[in-house]
C-alpha cells in the first residue's frame, strides 16, 4: 500500500522510546525494533536516564524502507506494555 508521505525512503528515523528503567527495558525494544527493521544494530541504540533515574529515554535510529514498516514498529512500540511514549 503507497500513502503519500514526506520521507524519501529509505531514510535514517530516529525513535525515542521512553519506559522504565528497569532490567530487560532496552533489550525488549531492541527485540521489537528489530523485528520491524532486521538491519537495526542494537550497539547503536542510545540510552538516557531520567534526572531521577525512574525512567529510560532510548534513541533508535531505523533504516525505514516505507511508511507502512514505520506504522507497524510504532503500533507495537505504542502498545507494549514497558512503554510509556513513542516520539
């Protein structure tokens, strides 16, 4: 399916995923990032805590090939569990 977008694919995305900062928070996005975009290098993922240390700001940066690719990684990133917001 082609929908009209702003993005020239494939392009470099970069998400913030913030949750937890709990043990396995990064690694079970890194397995869902990964699912959406097989190439992801989970090395590459930037972590950042929050001032208090309650909370876990990560960056991942996607090759997005498609819109749709995008779609379905932020519905699933949107609808775990661990994950507070998705920008």
């Amino acid at each position: 399916m082609n929908r009209p977008t702003l993005l020239e694919f494939p392009c470099g995305f970069p998400l913030k995923i913030m949750g937890p900062a709990a043990a396995g928070f990064a690694q079970t996005i890194a397995t869902v990032v990964v699912k959406h975009a097989p190439d992801f290098d989970a090395r590459s993922m930037e972590m950042r805590p929050s001032k208090a240390g309650n909370y876990l700001s990560l960056t991942c940066t996607v090759r997005a090939v498609s819109q749709d690719q995008l779609d379905a990684l932020y519905r699933e990133l949107t609808s775990h569990p661990m994950v507070k917001v998705v920008l």
